[in-house]
C-alpha cells in the first residue's frame, strides 16, 4: 500500500479509539492492506450500529447466536423498507456476518433466508457504438470509469477496490514513458485471482483528466463516490439513458467485461490469456494450454 493511503488509515483506525468501539478496530485491522473494503465496512457499519442503537463492544458482550441471526433479518426487512436493492442488501449483511465470524462466531442458519444479489435475465450486449456514444456524453468521471472498464474488464469488486494512488503513478509512468498502453499485475481479491491488467490510451487519458480535476480528494479509493455494485450500475444505466441507447435487455458493470472478453476472443488471444486479462478463475487444464 501506498504511504499516503496507509497515512489515511492509521487515522482512521485511530478516530476508532475506546473500549466501545475496539471489538470493530481489531476486525478492520484485519484489513489494513485493503483501505478499499476498510472504507466500505465502516460505511456498512456506520448504518447497522445507528440502526441498532448498540456499540461494537455491545454486540459482542451480548452476543447470542439467536439473537444475531434475528437481528440481521430485521436489519435486512429495514434495509429493504428504505429502498435498497437487492445486490446493496447483501452487501450489507455479507459485511456484518463477516464483523459476527471474526469477533464471535459464524451466524448460522441465514443461507435461505437472506437475499440473494440479482441473476442476470435477458441482458443487453453492447456493441462498440454504443460504448463509443456513452462515452461521449459522459463527463470527466464517466469517462474515466467507462475507459477503465472497457481497457479492464474486472468485475465490479475489483473495480470498487481500486486504489487512487496505484492508478494516478500508473497513468504519471505511462506519460513519463510514452506509452500508449500501460501493464501491471494485479489480484483479484474476491477470489485472490492473478491479473494482467492493460490500461489502453483512452483509459489513460480518461483517467488522467479525471484525477488532475479530483486531485483534492483525500479518499484513497480511485472511485470514492461509488461504494456500491448498484451505485456503479446505475452510473451505467445513466450513460447509456443519456447517449439514448436502444437497449434490448438489462444493463449492468457484469456486461462490459463480456464486451472485452469478445473483443480479445476475435482478436486472437487463447482462452488462458483472455482469462488472465479480464481476471477470471483459470482452471487447472486451462492455463495448460498456454504456450509461452
């Protein structure tokens, strides 16, 4: 992690001093290398313990599996009352089941009773025009995250998970280089995934404009306004509503790392090395087939 990003969350786990709060410190602690979903978990937190009334060190002094499990379902009917979609929904309660495993124990007996983040049923395909109309019409911060996602193709944690500063030295090498196109390894937390990510020059000079204007923000997060999958598909839907794009299906992030994979399918690359690219799980007998 960057100096300045670790900077910002020493203080942030510092503004979490006191007996009430360290059963919380110690379970972000646990992500100090990933300011990211540190971010994301006190954001998360930030509603359930207002909603419950209840410190971090009450949850845990009073824990009862029962009890838990009860209160993640009213915390679930609450979440749904005030408007959040299903995929937030369980983002949410994935976050504090996780806070419950690491600090107590797991919650049991939740699997059929929770939501289930949405399955994509009749989606749209993009084709180049339309992205090449989305971008257009979107300001410095569309642009940038619709480059990025073109030249990626990363499923929308890893999107979320970006940090400001690797991308921001990235693009400042890439320009101090020369280089149209920029390499770097990257992994894929959700599943510790290996990635070859080429950022291409749209995605380069998207990106640059886009930081030089938000240079101020002290968020270590490339996309600090966006800390959702719902936030980053409606960015999504807006552009393409925008650009009045004909769709003939639902529009989510999940459908530009299609459109990549099609793009490097028609131009040749193996399955191994598309799948490096976008970071998708590689199979035993897959990454066989590469031949260096």
């Amino acid at each position: 992690m960057a100096k300045a990003s670790m900077e910002l969350m020493e203080r942030k786990l510092d503004s979490l001093d006191g007996e009430q709060n360290m059963p919380f410190r110690y379970w972000l602690e646990e992500y100090k290398r990933k300011p990211a979903v540190v971010v994301q978990y006190q954001k998360i937190f930030k509603v359930f313990l207002e909603w419950t009334g209840k410190t971090p060190k009450q949850l845990v002094d009073e824990f009862d599996q029962r009890e838990a499990r009860n209160l993640i379902l009213r915390f679930q009917g609450y979440l749904a009352s005030k408007g959040y979609k299903n995929n937030s929904i369980a983002t949410f309660l994935t976050a504090i089941r996780i806070f419950y495993s690491s600090q107590c124990e797991e919650i049991r007996g939740l699997k059929r009773k929770v939501v289930q983040p949405e399955q994509a049923v009749g989606e749209h395909i993009f084709s180049t025009e339309d992205l090449r109309k989305m971008w257009h019409v979107g300001d410095l911060r569309g642009k940038a995250l619709l480059a990025t996602g073109m030249s990626l193709g990363w499923e929308v944690g890893s999107i979320l998970g970006m940090e400001r500063e690797f991308f921001e030295n990235l693009v400042k090498r890439a320009r101090s280089e020369k280089m149209d196109f920029i390499a770097f390894d990257w992994v894929r937390s959700k599943e510790q995934t290996p990635m070859y990510g080429i950022l291409t020059p749209s995605a380069i000079d998207s990106l640059e404009r886009y930081l030089e204007k938000h240079k101020d923000n002290p968020s270590p997060r490339l996309w600090p306004d966006w800390t959702t999958e719902d936030a980053i598909n409606d960015a999504l839907r807006a552009l393409a509503k925008e650009a009045n794009i004909v769709t003939t299906g639902r529009i989510r992030w999940h459908l530009l790392r299609k459109w990549l994979k099609s793009q490097l399918d028609a131009a040749g690359l193996s399955e191994f090395q598309n799948k490096l690219i976008t970071g998708t799980k590689i199979p035993i007998q897959t990454g066989h087939t590469f031949k260096h």
